[in-house]
C-alpha cells in the first residue's frame, strides 16, 4: 500500500493534521456504529451482554479505535459502493457472532455513519483549532505587551498615509481571530440518524414508535458526543456550509495577519521579523517568513474549498445527491486540515514575532513629516486657507523641509511644530481606552 | 450615456434589483455623508443652521435621495482614484457654499463611506430577502396544507429508495430556508468611521478628543441606520464575509428545493409542476421550469462569489488594501442582486406549485413495490432468513408478484400482505409529530 | 507514520492514483536532482565517474526511484523550510562523497527541482488520462454502434423537446471528450532551472558562459523528459494554469456524460443504466449510478481546483511569490488526480451502459405525439394557419388524440399522419453523415 | 428605468465596457437573427426582396444596429421565458409584414441565437483586448528600452535574493502577456445553429435536406463573422470554456505585472511608480498605485468566474440545462468586461511606468553586499571550504564589513574584490541575448 498523501506537498499542514487523517476518519466512523448500539442499548432494544459482545468482537473499548481494521481493506473496497460504509460494516458484520448481525447498522444508511463522522471529527478538529486561536490571541496580546505602543507607518494602497501604533495594528489582527473563534464556538455539530432516506421509517419500523425512534436519535447523538438534530439535514446541508463558511473566516483572520507580517518584513521594510525565518543554503542572508507563506498559501486555497461546500448544498437533489454529497467529504476534511495548520502556524508566527523599532522609525520619516500632513491640514487649512496649504506641502515633497516651512508660516507662530510633527501625536483613538 | 447592465443577461434578478442598482448605490453613498454631517451636528461641532444650508444645498431632505447627481458623471471620474467617493465629495462640497465645504466628509476616507453605503444597502436588501423568505415559507406551508399526506418516491442517487410524504420534503425545503433567514436575522451591519487608516486620528484632532470621537461614531451609525462598530473593520472584513455567506447559504438553500421542482417536473416524472411554466412557441407542448431554472443558475454562480469576498478578506494587506478591497464591491453587490431575485422568484414557486398526485401514485408503483422492500426486510428476515429474504426480492425485480411472492410465504401467514406493501404506511416519523 | 489521506475520502480516484501520490511526488523530485548531475556530465563539467558514484550513493539506477529515501523522513524535515526539497537535498548530500557534494542541486533553487518534478508528474499523468479518454472514446463508439439509431427524447429545461437518435446525444458526448483530449494533447510541460531567482546567474557563475547555461538547461530538460523552457517560468505560470484549465475541461467532458447517464437512470427515465451499479443492502431493488456518481463528485470540486491556481499565477509576485507558488502544489497534484480517477470511472462508465430501448420508446410516447409538435408546425402551419394549429396542439394537450385530431384536418388530406408523427423521422441531420 | 449597472462599483472597467455593454448585447442578439435570415436568402429560400422587406421593417441596415428596441422593454419581457430572445422574437415579428413572420427566427431556437450573439461580442472583445495587450507589451518594451540594464534586487519570499536587470523582470512580464495573447488568438469563436434541441432537424424539414441545412450553417456562420461549427455545441460547452479560461489567463498576466509595481511602489521600495498615481486629498503626499490597484482588483475576480463557466460545462444535462446555461451568460460576460478593463489600465501602466535608479541603487545596498552572496559561495566556498565561509557570512550579517571581509581572505588575494560585489556582475543571463 502507498499512501496518496502524507503531507509532501503540505508543509502548511504537516504535522499538524493527525485529528483528520483517514485513520481519524475510520475512527470517527466505527465511533459512530458504536454509538448506534449504544443507543439500542439505552432504549432497551438490545441486552447489556449483546452490547458486550458485539463491541468485544470489534476489538475495540468504547472509546479507543479499532485496530484491526485498517484504511487499505476499507478504501480498496469503497470503490464499488461509492462510500466507505459499505465495505466497513461488511467488516464490523463479519466480526460479530452471526445472530447479532442484524443490530449493526441496524435502521442506518451510509449517509446517517458518513455524516455523523466528519461532525465527530469536526467537532474534535475545531475544538483543537479553538484552541490555538486562543494562543494566537495570547501571542498577539504579548507582542502588544511590549510593542503596542511603537509607533509605525500606516499604508494604504502600498503608500504612507499616517501614523498608528502598533498596538491598533495587533488589535485589528486580534480582533478579526476572536471574531472567527466565536464564529466557531457557535457552530452546530449534529449527529445525522435519519435512514435510507431522511425519514426515519426504518428506525419507527424497528422500534415501533415515533417515540421511541426520538429516544434512539437522542441517545445516537449523545454516543456520538454531538448534538441531537432536529431533524434530517441529509440533503439541508447547513451544518456543513456553516462549518466550512467558519473554517475559511478563520484561515481569513490568520492570512490577514500572515499577509501583513510578510509584507512587513520585506528587505526594505523590515519592522517585522518572524522568530524562525527559514533560511537559504544559497543566500544565507535570506530570513523568510516561512510561517507566513504557508498560512497565506492556505488562505489563497481555503475559500475555493468553502465554495465547493455551498455548491453541493445548492445542487443536494432528492433525498441524496448523485455526487453533492460526495463532493464534501474531501473538501471538508482538507478544510479542517488546512485551519489546524494555519492556526498552528500562527501560534509560533505570533509568539515569536519580532518587531524592529529602529526599522519603523526609519520608514517613519522616509516622507519627511508628510506622514502626518493629513494632521496638518486639520490644524492649518483653517488658518491659512487650503491654496497655502497645498502649495506648503508641494515644497515639502519636492525636498523643503516640513519643520522649517511650518516655522516659516506667520499664521504658525503659535503652534509647537516639534509635537505637530511629531507622528506618536497622531496615532488615534487607542482601541484599549475606547473599550473603558 | 449606456448602461452597461440593465438586467439583459440577468432573467434571474430583472425587476427584482432596484435596491442594489448604482442609483440605489449613489443614494447610500449620499446618505452616509449626510450622516456624518448629521452626527457634527449632533455632538455640537455644527449649528443646525449650517447643517441645514449644506443639506439644502445638496438638494435632498434628511431621507429623500438626491435627484440632482447622476451616476454617469461620477462614474465617469471614478477611474482616477479609484473610488466613486472622490467625485462625489467633489460634487457635494461644490454644491456647498464655501465656508461650510470643510464639514463635508470632514475626516472621512473614502473607505468610510463606501463600508458604510454597502452597509446600509445589503441591510435594506436583506431586509427585503427575509421578507421574501417569510413568504416562501409561508408558500411552502400552504403546500403541505393542500399536499403534505401525499405519499410519493423517496429518491436517493436517482433511485428509487423507500416512500416518503411530500410533507417531510417540503419540510427539509422550509427548514433550509428558515436556518438562511436566521443567519440573516443574525448578521451584524456596523456603520464604518475609522479614518484615512482606521485610527480615528482625524476624528480625534477635530473633535478634540476620544471622548467625542465615540459620540461621534456612535451619531454616524444611528443616522446611518447602522450598528456601532466595535472598532475599525477596514482590513478585519467579517461583516462583508458573514454577509456573503449568509447571502450564499440563502441562495443554496432556494438552489435545493429548485433542483429538486426541475427535477421532479422532467416529463418523465411529472409529479410537481411550476404554476406559470414558460412555453415554447416551437414546442407548444413544453412547461419549463423557468422559475426554478433560474434559481439554480443563482445558485451556480453565488458561491464562487462569496469566495472572492473570502479571498478579498484574507488579502486585505495593510490598512487598506490594493485591490482586495476594490474587488468586494460589485462582488458583494452581484450577491445582494442574486439573492434578491431568487428570493423572488422562489415565493411564486412556492405559492404556485401544481402537485399532480396521480402522477406521484404512478411513479411510487413503477417497482412493483419494491419502494418498500428495507420494510420488507424489517419484517420478514428474522421470519424467512436472510438468503430466502434475498430470493424472493430476487423473484419480485425479475418480473414476478410481490404481494402473490408475500402470500405463498407460510411464515407471513400472520402478515396484513395489502398493509405491508402500501407505500403510504412506511413514510417514517412525522415531522410536525415530532415537534410535539 | 499515519498518512494523511490513503484513499478513504475519495472512491472518485482510490486506486487510480498511483502515479500522482507523494512517493511518485518524491521520486519525480530526485528524477529531478538525477536530471540535473546528468546534465553537468553531458556538458562536461562532471565526470562519468563522479557521476556514477553520485547515483549509486543515492542507490537508483538511471530510471528507478530511490527506494531508501522515505516520504515520512522528508515530510517531518519539509516545514520548516516550506518545501520538499530542502530535507531531500540534504539526504542527497549526506550520501554522496563529501568531495562530490557541492554537484548535488548545483546552481539549482528549490522552485526549479519542485517545478520540474511537477511537470514530470503531469506529463506521465496526462498521458495516463489520455489514454483513459481514448477508452472512453472508443466505449461511447461502441455504444453508438450497437445503439446509434436508436429513438429517445431530446430534453431542454427538463422536458421532452424533440426526438433525437442515442448516436446524436454520444456524438455530443465524444465530441467535448475529443476536444478536451486535444487540449491535454497540446500542453507544454516545461523543465524549469532559472536557479535563485529566475535569472540562471548561478549557472552562468557555475559553467562560465551564457553558452554553457543554455547547453546545460537542454541537456537537463532533456533528461527530465521534458520540453526545453523558454526562459524561467518561476514567476510567470502559464505552464501550470494551461495544465489546469485542460484538466478541469477533461473532467468537465466527463462530468457532462456523467451528469446525463445520472439523469437517464432515473427510476422513472430508465433509458441508461450503468453496467455496474452499486446496490443497497436495505433497498435491493436500486441500482445505484455510483460511476456516475463519483465522476460528477469530481467534476463539482475541479473548477474551483483551477480557480486556485488562476489566483496563485495572478498574484506571483516578485521573482517567487510568498505563498501563491505553495498554493499549486497540492491544487494541481488534486487536479491531476481527479483527472485521473474520474477519465478511469468514465472508461467502464462507456463500455458498460446498458440501454433499454423499451423504456425509450415508452417515454417518447408519454406526451402523445406531441414531442414532434416542431415538425407539425412546420408542415401544418403554411397549411392550417397558426390559429388553427395552436387550437389543434391545445386539444391534444386536453387529451385528444392527435393522429385523430390530424386526420380530420381537410387540408392535410394528402398528408402520411403516421409518418408525420412518426419521432424516428424527426430526429435531424445525423452527424457522422455530417462530416462526409 | 434605472438601469442596474453604470460603472459606478466598477473603476476598474468603467470607460472601457461599451463593446460588452446591454445595448452591445442586444446588438448582437439582432445581428444573429439578421445573419439568419440572410442565410435564407443565401440558399435561395428567402427572395432578396422578402429578405429586403424584413431588414427594413427593423429598422437597422445591413451592419447597424437596430435603434428602435430599446433593452429595457426586452429586459421586462425577459423574465417570462428566462430568456431575452424570446421577447425579441416578438418585437421582430411584429414589425415585419404578417406574411413574412415566418421568415423570422425560422427554425432556430433561443438558444442559438444566445450563444451566437455572445460569440459575435466575444470576438469583438477578444479582439480589442489583444490590441490592448499588444500596446502592454509595446510599453514594456518601451521600458525595457530606457530601463533594462538597470540592476535591481531580485526577491524571494519577500527578501532580497540576487541582482538582475530590470529587463529580466520586464521580459518576465512580457512574456505572460504574449501567451496570453497567443491563447486568445487562437480562440475559436463558433455560430450555433442547431435548433431546439441540437438536432437541426427543424432546418431539414425547413430546407429540405441535410446539405441544404449545411449550407445555412455555413452561411449563418459567415453573416455572423464566426466560425462554422463542428456540430451543435448547445451542451458541448469548450467554446465557452476555453474563452473563459484564455480571458482569465489574461487578466493573470496582468494581475501578475500589477502585483509587481504595487509591490515596487510600496513606500519604503519606491523603485517603480506609476505615471499617474491616484492622489489623495487629505494625504497629499500619497501617490497610490490606482491602476495597479484596479488590475488586481479584476484578477482577485476572474479566477472564480471562470471556475462558475467549467460547472456549467460540467452540469450542462439533457440538451439543454436547467440553469447551467443561464449562469453562464453574465458570468462570460463579466470576464469580457474585466479582461477589457484590465488591460485597457495595463497600457497606461506599462507606458507611463516611472523608474526610481537612485532607489533601485540604495534598495540593492540595503544587505551590504549580501545580495550576491550566492555567488560569493560560489567564488569562495571552493577556496576556503564551507564552515570558514559560514563564518564569513555571519560576520557579515552581524555588521562587519563584506569588502573588507574578503579582502582579508589570503586565498582571495587573486580575486578582484569590487567585481565580486557588483551586484551588476551577477545579474544573469540576458533574456534577449538568449533568443540569439
């Protein structure tokens, strides 16, 4: 057996993607035909031992994975059947004493076990991803500890426009992950246990009632330590564009600041460094914001695969598509994938950041003052009327320097031209006391 | 002057977009520079006397949009700077008398106003999606009123699976659509003031103070219509990429139930016919599925849309991007129109559906009952076993009587045959049962 | 080691990806440091001898990939760089003699061995896949052979239009299928060695002339297997977006085929059915179009596959771009894959359609003759008038008889109604006939 | 009426949209329906009088386009039918002489008249796009010709890497866009005429037979000033794709130049400028990149819409799709648009671009001579070894003099230490004398 992808091409995720690889995903699947027992169990359907023996036969506690069976038997089989159910529960069958066969997978379709996995690992994935938001957020925080107050050039459309702390800079950057780390903390993880076709008329079948299929579906979802649905979502596919629509906000976040530390650590720019720049055999001096790079390339990635989420949703025909449904589950997990590693990448990426203060202060005064000349427009325009203005600040860009010409100005006698300057007084409302 | 795009290539959003056309545009562009003059007054920076010359002078009331700009000559110098908010400042303070011009968009960046004109158009657009979407829903109830017992083909890979009531499917219609309408419920629309660079620097120096500053935003924002935003979001652009993805979710969740009237409206299935089919002159015989056509080639083309707001979002360099923020707005816009139309479109679908229950009758019958052959399983394997189980199927797909195969069985002896094979008593748990 | 993705996700390609996989990746990647000390030997400036002991320090032969270099060694050593071929070079050093290191990855930059060993991959890929679409050409000939004249309904917007042959529907097929081949056909796979930043400065330092590096970068490209680079393409991406949009056209061909085989399988179409569905244990009665299934799976995940490396080669910037470049890597290996899996589906697809020319003849039949209602026009029209003739089709959608209703027209006295309704006499200019 | 559209969120088309415009397309719509029945009058079916007759009574001569329909009142008739032929038809026959209506549309369906309007409007833009594209690369050449020796640093991953001429970048530049033209020339631009279904049968029970609807395709296809198709191409979408593709590729040979002067532009880099930057009212002293700004803005967009033109192709099912087909027309001619855009901003980029030497100059002296550290590894490593030239760079990193460094080096006495460090020396292999 070769493995198709063990990271390779994926420096952005290796190391980082255990909690969704095919193992994880096999895992996730037998976790859900366990808890369909389980359930069976709790609503008195199926004995204790039965329970027992079935789950002793699969090799497996109620928690760990099963070991013997492997990904390969699995994947050679699902060509056939589309999904990677059928072949496993023929396995999972074969390994039960024949008289219990029939209560594995007992009522269920392929879809109820597929989806049910991928929340079971998304639920997992994004709890991991949470987490390193959190210590992103905590990095960021730290660098705003001891940099918040430097002052540096604001750019917009590649130019100097004026002056602001760093701290306003970390504070956009936080504050677009916080937002994206709500979003994921609000996500919806539901089990899905709905039958052949959505309706549930297996399970009422097995069980005799209305009721006692809610029991089972209740139970199901708390087995599978996922929300109980409030109905089908096999072809109302929210769960999954909602999910994938927080997954891409979230690498949206990180490749905004990623996108920023890589512009700011330019040659020329230089206020920012990442803590372990990845060098170059060739070019020693080199110092690549490597972390950067790979969460950008994410970024430049992430959105298609969100977009490929929405399309299935749109085009889930019937009661389950002929192909919708199939074109999420790699999608998805390449998703999950790409916000573990991007998240990962940004820890280190915050954590180690380093600022250079001497290098903000160079690029400060590469205008010469006129960083902060939208400040001198508010303070003098009223005073000398906008054609003077305009006509000062012509000479100041064609060299004529800012302070003198400000000393020169009758109108400016009584102004502090050294703090009018001064880009630290021009820095705004500081996002910290706007909170208080 | 020609326009470029009245709506001749656009069937699915003609009639429908006039909230989001570029007059429409100009108006919210105009409304947030009367906001912001309406918030110096507010915070005692402008006499009402003063304000009033300069709304005067721009023609309009404190809500009626301005009928003396046109479109065409700001866009015609929109090219050079890159944004329709340079000309327009141009034209507003021209119109001023002089002394007031400096209190027209006084510390505003063309970003301020351009968030903030988006803002106020896609929460009146979306104001208009929801209501739409209630009466979709409203539509699809009254169908389950006159339908919701029908029982017909629960199809699943294009085959045939087991029966279902048109009830369950218009439910999972109305559920996907009432979740969009959540999401859209819960979108934010923060008004933007930020300045040059999102520091409020500007907004600082003339107010005086932070103090003022927040006074100021928070005056913008009501008279905006807007939220107050937590902080500058001109490079941390969630609200655009919540609102593409809540826009997007909408326009899935009318794609679904769109495939699923074209696709139950073939010839060959006939069971649902939209209310006002298109004809064809050359095939008289022909009832197109127009309206649902329509619908899915919004449904086809909105994700991709909302990927390009997600990459904008990931891109957005800088305090202010170059290009990644310019890429937002017709991107954004084209989303607003998608959804405004096929939000339309999908209340006449709904209100209008023709459900021709013979042909569902007949379609339910075309496997000679096997619709119900899981049931049969259920019922008959633990009597017969699974390997006279599978013969008899067998018999039944190569031509023979079920219900002739079910009575010679001794084991059924005991077995309601008539009840066993009738389709409409396995259409599973009731889905309004199961609210109660 | 747990891989990532063996397979488990994707029945689209499992087992159809061997070539593209990542120890196929690897094995391209030192095909690729092979090519290069190759080169040094033909231009003279390595020794038959150095050369010999470098390749057997690297334990391959001229063609065989190094079995003693493992993806999980290269993978864990690949972050922190970025990329793949820095831990390899250094496995590839650490074993030549120290005296020979400096000829291993000589003057070469990552972007050159990752570039070409992507084009390695594609070209054996795309050959692949070529070969698959000539099967699936030579399948849809089959079919036509032994079902060409057949008799089915022409569908547009779902409903029944006109008659058409089966020939007709997979000439339309095999024509986009041929398109897409020719374009695989004319692709260029470049070689890439440009070195650090694309200028070949390191390899006119190495060889001493302009002369020599042209020399070099022949012989390399030649020993690649690939076509001689015009210049360096590091940052001009044409190679691997034309490589793209050939791929998502190859699987939009297929998905076509695939999408209308879907279709005609339907329960209630039943004109084509795949040669082997997949069954259902609960529902023995479906027979599943999983080919299909899996083929259309691809095709709504390969565009937005593409899009990404439109957006990587757009935003190339500077001589190697901070992430767009890191973006292709797995989106084209994806791609390639997809191409791979769904062109091998699309072979036993073609080869094993079953067509019931039963249920054909029975749908052109449901809507009473009114499918030739075109022709009727067209003869009845000049005769009739068209108020008359839209009186008569509006008759015989009430449920009249529309042989009768013919019959009883004095003006079509001298018409042959039988031929005249006949589908099989309406079905167009045949288009093999076309070309003679 | 409002028309929807003017330009106003559109900077970066505005001005340059008139050839794709409404107005355009219903030109092109007309024209289809002109060259038809000139084709009738071509095969001898139609007398020149009859065919005179009908052109007068719409108005329009041979080329004209027809000024008495106005878009609005087909945009309001376009909903009904989903498309803008059908009520086009209908005004057309309305002003032709009852007894020539036939004439009319004769035979033809909707969507031949659609898809070969869009192709009449594509191969006018295709066309203005590649004289754009040929000014681009006359304006590069322009630069190149004042500017290519010019030596500037190379950067990798955001860092300076190795000198080369401003030429190499140019020539790098160039050479995207002259693919790119290559891809567009070799576009083919095909009529449909294929009737409701792709059959043509209507035109052989109109013609009589299969060479006389032959010869009204080639005619039609000539009146058109397009290719003759193949065959029917109604769901064989490549003409579609492929167009799309080439547009799109396009727009990333430009986006790729734009990305490099915003880069070049930035600030603290200041190597490049463009002719006539976007000013700034309150910043005066900010000269934005707004073209560069506006062509990325065009390619963060295309990629995506031209992944929505492949699931078009992909989903075209039956003879024509529900909806797939409908999404592709304002999607292809939104790419039209960018395209048109785009480059049209391109030339006055390329032409008007301003050179900083001096900056350029101070830029490459920023790594004190570390920028041809790879060829001092080259030079030196042979001479001293590996570890003592480790050593060499750190103490050039932490500051020490590089010269004096090597002039220190008793095995570089032989060396000429000035020419080692000239970043001049070390630029590469000519582009242009490659090509000798």
């Amino acid at each position: 057996m070769t493995a198709f992808d063990e990271g390779l091409l994926s420096p952005a995720t290796a190391g980082h993607d255990r909690l969704v690889c095919d193992a994880a995903v096999l895992d996730a699947l037998v976790h859900a035909e366990r808890a369909l027992i389980a359930a069976y169990l709790e609503i008195g359907m199926l004995s204790e031992s039965d329970h027992a023996v079935i789950l002793r036969s699969w090799g497996g506690g109620a928690t760990a994975s099963d070991p013997m069976i492997d990904v390969a038997s699995v994947v050679e089989a699902t060509v056939a059947g589309g999904n990677p159910v059928i072949p496993l529960i023929a396995q999972l069958k074969n390994r039960a004493p024949e008289a219990l066969r029939p209560w594995v997978h007992r009522g269920a379709t392929s879809q109820d076990i597929v989806d049910t996995a991928l929340m079971i690992l998304a639920a997992t994935a994004v709890e991991s991803v949470r987490h390193s938001l959190t210590d992103v957020i905590d990095g960021l925080r730290g660098l705003a500890e001891r940099h918040g107050r430097d002052v540096v050039a604001a750019r917009t459309l590649t130019q100097h426009a004026v002056p602001m702390t760093l701290g306003t800079r970390t504070e956009t950057w936080g504050s677009g992950v916080e937002r994206a780390s709500t979003r994921l903390a609000a996500l919806e993880f539901p089990a899905q246990l709905a039958g052949a076709a959505g309706t549930r008329a297996s399970f009422a079948a097995i069980t005799g009632s209305a009721e006692q299929t809610q029991s089972l579906v209740r139970a199901f979802a708390r087995h599978a330590g996922l929300a109980v649905p409030a109905g089908s979502w096999q072809v109302s596919r929210w769960p999954i564009t909602e999910l994938g629509d927080a997954l891409v906000q979230t690498i949206d976040s990180l490749g905004k600041i990623a996108t920023d530390v890589a512009t700011l650590s330019r040659t020329e720019v230089g206020e920012l460094r990442e803590g372990s720049g990845g060098g170059s055999s060739a070019m020693p001096q080199k110092q690549n914001p490597v972390e950067s790079t790979l969460i950008r390339s994410a970024a430049l990635r992430a959105p298609q695969l969100g977009a490929t989420l929405h399309l299935a949703a749109a085009l889930a025909v019937d009661e389950r598509p002929d192909g919708a449904w199939h074109a999420e589950w790699p999608t998805l997990r390449e998703l999950l994938r790409l916000a573990l590693g991007a998240s990962a990448h940004a820890i280190s990426l915050a954590e180690n950041l380093r600022v250079d203060p001497g290098a903000a202060s160079r690029n400060l005064a590469i205008t010469g003052g006129l960083i902060v000349s939208e400040r001198l427009g508010i303070v003098l325009v009223p005073l000398i009327g906008r054609p003077r203005f305009d006509e000062l600040i012509a000479s100041a860009m064609a060299g004529a320097d800012l302070g003198d010409l400000l000393r020169g100005l009758p109108e400016a006698a009584g102004l502090d031209v050294e703090e009018l300057l001064d880009p630290a007084r021009y820095t705004g409302v500081d996002p910290v006391e706007e909170e208080g």
